[in-house]
C-alpha cells in the first residue's frame, strides 16, 4: 500500500491527481508542493481574463488549498523542487520565502511542473514591459499594462499570440504580431493559415498588422528602460507600448537533471501508457511529460490543459492500483479570434507529406446550418486522407461557423481508424438549425472519396 | 449503359439522384416525375418558415425544375405514378392536371416517393384547420392559420409537434400538446424526455400545456365545420382554433403493391447497401426505403432528410456504375426548442435492455464551456454502454449547452465500435471557449467506466 504520495507542480496535472487519487483512497497521505502562490487555477482562461470577459483572476481558480485541505491534502505554497532523489526517495524542496533547503521524502512522486515560456535571446530582451503569459500574475501585469497603453507588439504566430491580439484589440490597442517564419500557426498548411491572417486584419482595418518572415533582433528601451521600440532584421522599426512573447513553452525539468530519471523531447520527462516514468515509485502527468501521437506513432510533445487533466486523472487511479491507460494524443488544437474558429487535429497535408504519408485531401467551405437559417455562417474544412490506407490523417477548421463541431466529429474517426468508406455517410443527426442536409465533413470525405476513386 | 433513368419522387431522394446521376453521367437521359407542384425542398425547414424565421417559402426551394432543366434532366410536376411494371420495365404515370394516365419505360428505375402521414381514425378528423406538416403547402396553410388564431393543439409529441410548437409560441400562441404515451419523445428515455416536458412548460408558464397519456378520442367543430374542440378519453376538453397533427408518418410505397418489389418494415422498399431493391434494374432512396441500424444490426425504418440525400448520392454512384456502400444508420436524431437542444443517436437504455443487452449508462450534466466564461451553458448527457463489449450504445443530450458537439464526438465512436478504455481519453480540441478542460462527453464515459470496474 502506499503510504505517503508527494506532488511536485500545482498548474493543472498535480492537483487533479491530488484530487483524483483522494476519491480513490481515502487514507493515503498526499503533499503537494509548488513553487507558485496558488494552485489549481486555468492558465487557459487568461486571454479572457486579460479581455476582460472574465473581471477577477479568482474566477480562474478550480480549487484552493483550503478546498484541498477540506479533502486531507496538504498543499505547500512558494516551495520549489530542487532536486529528487530516486534512491533515497526524497526530494530537496526549496522554501521561497526563505531559500531554506530541506528533504521530503515519499513513497510515490507525481512530477507534474508544467512547462515554462522559452525566452528568446535578443538584445534588449530584458528591459521592462516585456512579458509572458504562464502564471495568473503575468495575466495581472499584462491587462495592467493594457489599460495605460495604446499599442503592442506580440512576438510569435501561434495561438497564444492569437488569444491575446482578441484581448488586446478588443480593448482599443493598435497590435502588431510578428512571426519568423512566412505564416503564422506553423502547425497549420499555409493555405488555411493565410486565411487566418487575411481574416484578422480584415476584421479590424488598420488597426492590426501582421508580419510574417519577420525576425525580431532588437528591443530599444526609453530613459526608463522600458521597451518603446522592436527592430526587425530587415529594418522595420516599430513603436510599442509593451510586448508580449508567444515564442514557445519548454518542459519545467531542468531539476530533474542527474536524477536518473529518462527525458524525452526536448526533456520532457518519458513516461508509459501508465504515466510512470523510468523509475519505479515516480509517476509523471501533464505539461512536463512527452506524448505519444498516434496518428504518427511517434513521441512528441504538446502541452495542453486537457491533457494534463487526463494524464494526471490517469496517474492517481494508477498510483491507488486501478487500471488506466492513456494511449496517447492525436494533436488536437483549437483557440479563436473574435467569431473566428481556429482548429486543427493529427496531422497537415505538408506534415503528412514530410512524414512519409502520401496524402489526398479536399477543402470545403460551406455553411455550418442549412443555408436558408438565418444564423447560419460559412466555415473552411481542409481534410487529410492516407492514400494507402484509407484513414483519416488530420482536419483543419477555420471560420465563423461551428468549426468545433466538425473537428469533433472527425477526431474519434481518427482515433478508431475509420475507413473513409463508412465517414462518408455517418449518420449525423440533421435538422436545419444544426447542419445542412449533408454535413460538410462528410463532403470533405465525399470529395476525397471522388479523389481516390476517380 | 444506362440509356434512360425515370425517378418517381420530388424530395430529397429524387432530386438528389437525379443532379449527381448528372454529374457522373453527362449523357444519360434523366426524367423524373412528382405528384407536388414544386421539388427538391427542403421539408425539415417548414418548422421555421411557420415561425416566421424564413419569411418566403422560395427559400426553401434548393433547385427549381429550371435549374434542373440547364442540367438537362427533365422534372414533371403533377405527374404521380400510380404502378410499377418491373417486367416491361414501365411505370404508370397519372397526370394530376387532367388525371390520364399513361406509360413511360425506363431503363433504370429509382423509387423516391418518400413518407406520407399517418393521419388518425378519430371522430371529427376531416373538419377544417386540422393540418398534417409534410409539403410547402402544408407549410403555408399553417402559417396563414397561425396569424388569425390564439390557440392551438398539437397531437404527439415527436420532434415535428416540437418544433411547431417553438413556432406558434413564438407567435404568441396558447399551445397544448398531447401525447397518448406516458412521455414525449418515445425513442428517449422517460428521465430524459420529462426533463425537456418541464423545459418547454417552464420557459412559457401559461402559455404551454403538455399533457401525456391523453387520448384523443374526438374533435368537436363548430358551424363552419371548423374545428372547436379536442376531447380525450379521461373527459378533458380543449378549445382550440386549429389542429396539427404530428402522428407519425408511413413510407408512400402504396402504389407498389403487387409490383413484386419487396417491401420490409412498415411497407418500406428493402434495399441493399448499394440502394438497390429486389428487382434488377429499380433503386430506391430517402423515405420510402427501409434502413438497416449499426447499432442493434437490425432493420428499421427512420425517415431523415439527410438520410435520403446520402442514398440518393449512393444511388446516383452506383446506377453509373461506381461503388458506392450506404452501410446503415445510426438512429440519430436532433432538433431544438427555442436555445434547447434535444437529440439521440443509437439506443436509449430502455430500449438497450428491450433488445437483451447489458447496458451500464451515466448521466452527466455539466456546462458546454469552461465554467468561468460568461456564455457557457448547461446541458445533461446520458450515454448508454454495453457492459460485455465496452462499446457505446448510444447517447441522448438535452439542454442549452452545446449538446449537438457532443453528440457528434459519441457518434463516430458509435459507429467504429471504440472501446470506452480508448474514447474516454480522446484528445478532444480544448479551450474555454470550447470546452471544460474534461469534456461532459469523457466525464460520461470515465464514470461509466469506474462503474464498470468498481
């Protein structure tokens, strides 16, 4: 039986597992350490936070170390793992308010300290009003800041910079996003991903800009050594009130090195289907765990909320001897903009091909009801089908219609390998105000179909 | 070849046929006759055009005869076909104008004459303002009758009677629907169905009555012939200014009676997987054919527009020789009142444990987006599983979440038979906007599972 189970990071992996491994055991004694002041909340919602469609940060909070301590489970704020143990079975855990070191031992660890922002090296990339978005007080600074400025830079094309141009637009901010590389959204092909850029400074005229195969390679600060200008390498200078950086998560491990225990890509920690990791009493769950794709039967890394909850539900039934097993992901993405759905699951039609695959694909922009509703709006689906084996590779959804829905349906179909024969004429429920007769995921298959039958 | 295809019916099916019979075969002659004055409508919209959400009934019209005219197939309204001759390869056609009858050959034959209603042998149907809903004028008359009237009675309580009764109380309408069974919407189970019977009384208190287990037994009219009043067999009576009948519907099939063309359930034409009927040379499509159901591997009858169009594309591939398989149905149904949605696919766990399975079922009710976020809403999900396979058996949703997303991931799952150990860690799309961080649909299979293994 276990005895004492102790749990390194509070994001969103470690209290679920705390919680999830309470309902199973009731007497077991649970620790969890952090190196934050709070725990539990949902990083996720800070866009919305920063927009102010949500006006307290508390609302972020799913529980607090009270409600914790209700269930027996000790949460230590401001301490930090410095370093695990696995022979002796203990960790070094760092008091923040007092840089006191001391051991904790445990019969089980959960490792499950997220990922931090990549911070990239660019001159200047220390002056003040330059920030990342991670943690509930990086929200505060940034929506802070909002308020007293006028205009912004973010650096990066994925969804993060996306979630936070809504917010800061919406708010009356004159945006700049500045990507390396010749589209936003890498994961994305460039053609729907073009689509999306049009559409957002289509949105708001002039008062958005993208540039995209732009390189960031200095910040220039005032006399207050706050950061009042960005340079590009091809020369474009551009005045900013503050900057936000959206290039990139890496796994929160570097305590771990020396420990014995096995890193993945780009160190995050390997774990199996069983999220125990290469040691025997040591599990792992969330952002700072690799996974495994199953579209491509390779490991990866993706960090993402819902996955860290899965993964850490997982990890408890495990630790308190059930059974669970978590297969692996299938890189399921979606953020929006505004009215405007940005999703994408398995693979693109350029990944495929760099994969091995050989792909066909179909694109299709229809309405999402039938046409004569009068909410009824227009949507682009771009499928991705394995020429030899008649699955489904991946879909990407953009547009104002209900793109969630559709990637919803294709994504199980995925999973289950489900021959394009039989997804061609599911049986979607139909009635007027939910879809037109034919849904477009099923043209999408139909077109395919045609495709590798013509 | 094919030289000349006659297609017997103006709906869903025969329109469809016909426009991707073209498509696949530029030249081979295309006739198709109807008994109504316009075709290829779509009849799932008329719910809306009574409510006045759709103002014109055009809009409702997918294809006109002269659309299909540039197509060079030929559309003859008023033309109904009153008997098959499979042996000369002929059909009879009378014409509704003048009422002659004549002969036209074909070569390849696609019946799609769709469903008709059922109307009710009770005392009193034939006084005036007692109305069925299948046609555009059926539409019509309801409407024109609406705007003068302040009462109305429904009879059943399927989707049809729902969705006139948004439209009239929408209009402003006092609305009593009765239902001879002991709940509405039969195929749900009675939980479920009695939450959506509050819902509806709830959202218009005085304004809707809903009465089950009512009988029906005379209309009483007044000295117009119009009908007055509804009795029923516990003594109730109710003034009402007009009636719509939502009975049910049987496949319009009686025209081939002693054609030798086999009829399966409830009269329908038995086709295959390729919609082709006993005899050789006749297809058949949409409403008037039977269907085979995936989930209890037995035939039915389920009539839905997006049923007949997938066929009848089926149909058109096949009759151009191509392949194309419609391997059956999911017994999935959706429609709304007002912002709630109500909607089933596979097997209620009544109707699991009629037909000899094991089934296990959670119900689930949770919000459609992360908790926080100021347009999230509630919504409950009943998922049925059968506990020898692990497979899903099927899941109704009601509420003003987002219960068509949800549906939609179950159905697929449905379909391929995933394991619930497999679709209980689907990497669903997260974000708050979207989705909690678990989504109500894995929350259903995860507690499925804890009861399957506690």
């Amino acid at each position: 039986m276990t005895e004492k189970v102790v749990i390194i990071g509070g994001g969103a992996a470690g209290p679920k597992t705390a919680a999830k491994l309470r309902r199973e055991q009731p007497d077991v004694q649970i620790d969890l350490y952090t190196q934050e002041n709070i725990i539990s909340y949902s990083a996720c919602g800070l866009p919305y936070f920063i927009e102010n469609l949500i006006q307290s940060p508390e609302t972020l909070i799913i529980r607090t170390p009270e409600d914790f301590k209700k269930q027996n489970i000790d949460i230590h704020l401001y301490q930090k793992c410095v370093k695990v143990n696995p022979d002796e079975q203990t960790v070094l855990i760092q008091d923040l308010t007092n840089n006191n070191i001391y051991e904790v031992p445990y019969t089980i660890l959960v490792i499950a300290t997220g990922a931090i922002p990549v911070i990239p090296k660019i001159d200047g990339i220390n002056l003040k009003n330059i920030f990342t978005l991670r943690t509930i007080d990086d929200g505060i600074k940034i929506k802070q800041k909002m308020y007293e400025s006028k205009k912004a830079v973010l650096l990066g094309g994925g969804y993060i910079s996306i979630e936070v141009m809504e917010a800061l637009v919406n708010n009356g901010l004159n945006v700049t996003l500045i990507e390396r590389n010749q589209q936003i959204l890498k994961m994305f092909d460039k053609d729907l991903a073009d689509r999306v850029t049009d559409y957002i400074i289509g949105r708001n005229p002039g008062q958005v800009n993208i540039l995209t195969g732009e390189e960031v390679i200095a910040f220039k600060g005032n006399e207050n050594n706050e950061v009042a200008e960005v340079i590009t390498a091809s020369g474009k200078r551009i005045e900013t009130d503050f900057v936000v950086l959206g290039t990139g998560v890496r796994p929160n491990t570097d305590f771990l090195e020396g420990s014995g225990i096995k890193l993945g890509i780009k160190n995050s920690v390997k774990v199996d289907t069983t999220m125990k990791t290469s040691n025997h009493n040591i599990y792992a769950a969330g952002d700072c765990t690799d996974n495994y794709n199953l579209v491509t039967n390779k490991h990866t890394w993706v960090p993402l909320g819902s996955t860290a909850n899965k993964e850490g539900r997982c990890a408890a039934i495990n630790i308190a001897g059930g059974n669970c097993l978590f297969e692996g992901i299938l890189n399921s993405t979606i953020t929006k903009y505004f009215e405007y759905t940005i999703s994408i699951i398995g693979i693109s039609y350029k990944e495929a091909v760099e994969l091995g695959f050989q792909p066909e694909y179909a694109i299709v922009t229809k309405r999402d009801k039938a046409g004569y509703m009068p909410d009824s709006e227009a949507m682009t689906l771009k499928m991705i089908v394995d020429k030899n084996t008649h699955t489904i590779l991946g879909l990407q959804g953009i547009g104002e219609g209900d793109v969630n829905q559709r990637i919803n349906t294709v994504l199980p179909a995925i999973l289950s390998k489900t021959k394009l024969e039989s997804f061609m004429n599911l049986d979607l429920p139909y009635s007027p105000p939910y879809s037109p007769a034919i849904d477009p995921v099923l043209n999408a298959a139909q077109i395919i179909y045609q495709k590798l039958n013509g």
